[in-house]
C-alpha cells in the first residue's frame, strides 16, 4: 500500500506540474520550452526506486489527455488516448533510465557535492536521458499525422530542451524536499531551491517575452499579407456596385430593356471588369405575370424556359406557384449559364429566402448575400441592387 500511495502521490504531482508547463506549449500543444514534470519524476525514481514509475506513467498519461481531449471531437478521443499512451511509456522509460544514470555516475544517497556528481548530472544525466520521451513522442505525433514532418525537427528540440531544463531545475527542487540523507538536504533548502527557483522564473519570463515578440512579429506579418488582400476585395467590391448602378441607370433610362439591348450593354461591363463572372436581371415576376413571363422568354428563343427551383436532391426542377418569384430572365454570359435562366431566387432551396427581397427605407441599396445557386457550381459572392 505503501508504494500505491507514493505512486498517486508522484502520479499528481507530475499532472500539477505538467498542467503548469503546458502553459508554454508550442502547437500542437506537447512540447514545451519547460518541463519541470520530467525532473520530478526523475527525482522520485532516484530516491524511491521503480515502484514510483507506475505514477510517472498515471501522471503524464493524465496531463496529456487533459491537455488535448475535445469534448466537441469524441470520435478522435481514441486517437488521443493512444498518442497521450505512447507519450507517457516514454516519460516513464526515461525517469527509470535517468534514475540508473543518476545512481551509476552520481553519489547517491548524497548531495551531489562530490567534484563529478554535478558534471555527470549537468553534463550525461540530463541531456542523455531526455532524449527519450521527445523522440518516443514526436514520432507518435508524425505516424499519426498531428504533427506534420516539417515541423518534427523543431518540437523535437523544444521537447528536448524542456525536458532537459526541467530535470536540471526540477530534479535538485525536488530532491530538497525528498532526498536522502535528509538533514543535508533539508538545508540546501536556501542555498539551493532559491536560485534555481530564480532562474526558473527567469526562464519562464524569458520565454513569455520571446513569445510576445514572436507573437507581434506574427500578427505584424499577417497584417502585410492580409491588407494588400483586403484592399483589392474592396476594390472588386466596388467595382461590383459601380456595375450594378450602370446597370440600374440604363433601366431606369429607358424603361423598357430588351435582351439584345442588355447583353450589348453587360458585355462591356464584364470586359471592363474581369473578376465579376455573371450579370443578371431579375424582374419579380406574380403568380398572374407567370404565364406571361414564360411564353415570352420562349418567343426570345428560349425554347426550355420556364421559372425553376433546387429540389431537395438539388435537381432543378419547375417552381410551384408562389405570390411572386425573382426569376433569373437575362444573364451575361449566356453561354454556359443558359440553364440558370428562370431561377427563382426566392426559392427556399436555392439559398435565399423571401425575407431577402428588401423592404422599406434604403431598399434601393445594392446588397451583398451568399452565392444564389444556379445550374453550375456557384463561386465567390452575389451582389443584387433591387429597384
């Protein structure tokens, strides 16, 4: 029983401290540049021997699952629950091989005061047996595809480094508290848990300062990349509403636009403007100008027309008689959207709605909405001007 509770007690001590690190993770969320948990458990094994390993094992398995589990993803929780396995086999393979490095080159029971106990420790334990759970873990991540192998390199690294920081700093910390012989170590509590909790602090300061920089430096490029962008969607933007004015000032000219009249008239504008694909016009047509509508747009030698919906399969088929529809009666280019001619766009299956249609004051102002569903695949955004 004794050994059961010295494992839970290591178990949560190196999920506490784990949980603490993890603060400072590097996407995508496994490494980081400090990782205390792996001095402790390499302390607890040094003094407590392999009946401890089982709480190295329970902990990391512990903050691990902790740290990546989603409640919104349950069906990549096996996933994670087998990365989080492999990664806490190597956390425990190498406390249990930094304990036998400890004991076979350091003086132990002792205060590492002998002239080759701290460069053995420094120099072999630290660096030697750290490299075990990065390599264990990052594999993991790679054959599993977390973590892409551009990026294996360099959290190995960082996995490295903040293991073997963390044994450097933890392990002497810990062993003040637990190590043997005891009164020697109890008073090393001063001379010793102090600086290294010092340059603990400064580290973790150092780091988050870096990050911060880091972090600007991100955001500063991304503003570069992203503003050049912004300003030519605005300028698109612009150009689209510009478009649709010209478009609403020749109706409002002369009443009466005919096909032949509008796609002279839009083939200009298109040329004018490469990045708009379509213009069209949509009159509201009633449920009594339905007959109508449709008997002249076959005289026009539209031959098939007739106003169409998406039905639940996305088939295009004929509309039902609603109050109004806005039905698709000329487009520019023709060529290749000859079956979008007749689409309602009041249609509930065709991705607007009939609180769409504007209503009220400022209804005159071109709108920008989703792309309207047509007989080819839609791309980029829709722009309509009502009346």
């Amino acid at each position: 029983m004794r050994s059961v509770g010295l494992a839970a007690v290591v178990a949560l001590a190196y999920f506490l401290a784990g949980r603490a690190a993890l603060l400072l993770a590097i996407p995508p969320g496994y490494a980081t540049a400090i990782w205390p948990a792996a001095g402790i458990a390499l302390a607890a094994a040094v003094v407590c021997g392999p009946r401890v390993l089982p709480g190295v094992l329970v902990g990391s398995l512990a903050v691990n699952l902790s740290s990546s589990f989603d409640p919104a993803a349950p069906a990549a929780m096996w996933g994670e629950a087998g990365i989080a396995a492999v990664i806490a086999v190597g956390a425990t393979a190498q406390a249990g091989l930094g304990a036998l490095l400890f004991r076979a080159l350091c003086t132990y029971p002792g205060t590492l005061d002998e002239d080759r106990d701290p460069i053995a420790f420094a120099a072999i334990v630290a660096p030697v047996s750290c490299l075990i759970n990065p390599t264990v873990g990052v594999l993991a991540l790679v054959q599993t595809g977390v973590l892409p192998e551009a990026d294996a390199a360099f959290n190995w690294a960082t996995w490295w480094v903040g293991d073997a920081i963390g044994v450097l700093i933890a392990t002497p910390l810990t062993l003040v508290a637990i190590g043997e012989p005891a009164a020697p170590w109890r008073r090393r509590a001063l001379p010793v848990a102090l600086p290294l909790s010092l340059v603990m602090a400064v580290a973790v300061a150092a780091y988050v300062a870096v990050s911060a920089v880091e972090q600007d430096r991100i955001v500063q490029e991304y503003r570069s990349e992203v503003q050049p962008l912004a300003a030519d969607l605005e300028h698109r933007r612009s150009a689209a509403l510009e478009t649709l004015e010209s478009i609403r000032g020749l109706f409002e000219a002369t009443g009466d636009v005919s096909e032949p009249t509008f796609l002279h008239f839009t083939a200009r504008l298109l040329a004018a403007n490469p990045s708009i694909q379509a213009l069209g016009w949509n009159p509201v047509v009633t449920a009594s100008e339905r007959e109508a509508h449709e008997a002249a747009a076959r005289a026009r030698g539209h031959t098939d027309y007739r106003i169409i919906e998406r039905d639940i399969t996305g088939q295009l088929v004929a509309a039902p008689s609603r109050d109004r529809h806005i039905a698709v009666t000329y487009i520019q280019p023709l060529e290749g959207n000859e079956a979008a001619l007749g689409y309602d766009i009041l249609s509930s299956t065709g991705g607007a709605r009939r609180s769409s249609t504007p209503r009220g004051p400022g209804r005159r102002r071109p709108r920008l909405r989703s792309p309207w569903s047509r007989a080819r695949p839609p791309g980029g955004a829709s722009f309509w001007s009502p009346p």
